[in-house]
C-alpha cells in the first residue's frame, strides 16, 4: 500500500527538541479497568500515573479481571467522580462518592471514603495480590449487568504493589493497567488510520491516557525522553494491542475485524521490521514518568495545551522495546 508506506516514512524527520514536537490535545483516566474513561482538562501524576486511573476492575467468582475482551458490555459503564478529586491535594470525605452508571441499570453509587474487606487471589494478567472489596451493592449490581458473578475491588495501596516489567522499566509501578503507567498516541496517528479505514473509527477505541496533535503520523513510536510541563517522561514499550480496538465503545459489542485487520497491513512487527516476530500490531507508546518515583513533589500536572517537546528519539521503530 503506498499510501501506508508513505505514513512509516513520515515519521523519520528530524525536529529541533527546543521546538515542540506535539501539543496535549486530551487526556483521560479510566477508574474502572475497561469501563469508559473520563475526559479531563488537567490530571494528576501520582507513584502510579494518573490520579484515579484504573485504580478498580471488576473480577469474577476466582478472582480473575474482566476486560472488555471477555466482557465487552463493560464499554457502556459511565463513571462518574467528584471533580474536586480531581485536584492535586483533594481528600475524599464521608460524602464523596464514585457514581456508576449503565443502561437499564440503576445508578450505584460507591462511598470513596470508607474501609473495606480485604480480600486475597485478585489477579491482573501476571499479577496477583489482595484488593479491597466494595461491598455486596457493588457485587449485586455488577453480577446483574454482566450476568455473571462478579466483584468490583480496589487496588489495596497500603500493602500491595504491582511493579512494572523491569525489562523495560526499573523502579516504577502501576495499578490495575495492562502493564504501564502511561498510554500516549497522536491524532496524526488516528488521522492515518482512518485514512486507510471504510469508516473512521473514534479515538476511544485505543484507550490513551494522551492525546497529543501536532506531529507526523506515528512519530511517537520513536520519542525516547520527552518534556510536558517541565515533567520527564520516557518511552519504554510500543503499545501491542489486542481485541479491544475491535470493541464498539459505543454499543458495547464486539466482531469487526478493524482496525485490527489495516493495521496487519502496516504496524504489525513484521512490516515495521521489529526485532520480535510475534504477529503483532502497535499503536501508541507505553510511558513511565520521571517524578512519579518522588511521591512529596508538587505540582506534578499535565494539562491541555501543554506542549511536548521531544529531548531523545529511538533512531527508528525497530529500535524502540516492544
């Protein structure tokens, strides 16, 4: 395809790093694992990324996650948080609620502010740990919704931690993501593969916690070290991805083979000459965040508007860990 080839090669110009490569056009956090994110103006950085971000999931009767690859229906769960806990220094209080919402459901409503149960042989790909229960209401209605037991459990901060691979990253931790604190992809990016697409598809499918604009197609597959608001952040993996970009978010149903099946074409491993052969396709990079390893520094934000400047690029994809 040589409009899929002229996409890869626009992506090896060079940039002064004291010129923005990008600016940050959305950001999202995703408190639920696989349940809608919620689009923000500013978030937090915290030890493991953004402040709320996939701080919950919902796990069947052993304990095991549920993602939307089994559980599609979780796409059409809406969350709600106070926006003030949204805020650097925000405590909740005794009023302060996560707000839950489905079709055909009722609202649930989740005290932020409360102790829960404990509970062992929660499990997150290669993870295993105890989490925090949120309680036979959470249980009901979960169970209800996806037709299947089901509990909805909270990382237990105080005692557990879930490292990231130190492959790639030594030091930093996550909570209930796939792997990485950080998600980033580019609106040029989407931009290309809705070019090559029958129907665009919305940036929603790939689930980023960054959105940036600004720069060539696919050129974040090669940002080694970058600057948002005076924050480093590095690029540690190219994003592998799964069945959930075939997921309507908006109808939580799965079956389409895109984008999955343009992708092949020209960001599997195999056309983008990646050092593994594993039959995989990529879009977005995986980040960790230099501060996060500093738990009592302030003002650790980013925000819409903040521009990204590039400081150490990988010399081409096939350079960048996958």
């Amino acid at each position: 395809m040589e409009k899929a080839s002229s996409i890869l090669a626009s992506i090896f110009g060079s940039r002064d790093p004291s010129t923005p490569a990008a600016t940050v056009t959305s950001i999202f956090v995703y408190p639920i694992k696989s349940c809608r994110g919620i689009s923000l103006p500013q978030a937090c950085i915290t030890s493991t990324g953004f402040r709320w971000d996939r701080q919950w999931v919902v796990v069947n009767s052993k304990g095991r996650q549920y993602t939307q690859r089994v559980a599609p229906k979780l796409a059409l769960v809406e969350i709600e948080l106070p926006m003030d806990a949204f805020m650097e220094d925000w405590e909740p209080t005794n009023d302060s609620y996560m707000v839950i919402k489905a079709p055909e459901m009722e609202m649930l409503r989740i005290p932020l502010n409360k102790e829960c149960e404990v509970i062992n042989d929660i499990s997150v790909w290669d993870w295993s740990g105890s989490a925090l229960d949120e309680g036979n209401d959470a249980f009901e209605w979960f169970t209800k919704y996806l037709g299947k037991p089901s509990r909805l459990v909270r990382f237990n901060t105080e005692s557990q931690i879930r490292a990231v691979d130190p492959n790639y990253a030594q030091g930093y931790k996550t909570v209930f993501s796939d792997g990485f604190p950080f998600l980033l992809a580019s609106q040029g990016s989407f931009n290309a593969l809705n070019a090559l697409l029958e129907e665009p598809l919305p940036t929603n499918r790939f689930r980023a916690n960054i959105i940036v604009d600004g720069c060539d197609p696919f050129s974040e597959d090669l940002w080694k070290e970058m600057k948002i608001n005076k924050l480093t952040f590095y690029g540690v993996k190219l994003c592998s991805r799964c069945k959930v970009p075939t997921i309507n978010q908006e109808n939580g149903t799965a079956g389409s083979s895109e984008p999955t099946e343009t992708l092949m074409k020209f960001r599997s491993d195999k056309v983008m000459n990646l050092n593994k052969k594993q039959g995989k396709v990529f879009f977005g990079q995986n980040l960790v965040c230099k501060e996060s390893l500093s738990p009592h520094v302030k003002g650790k934000v980013v925000a819409v508007g903040d521009p990204v400047y590039v400081l150490q690029k990988f010399s081409s994809p096939a350079d960048a860990p996958i």
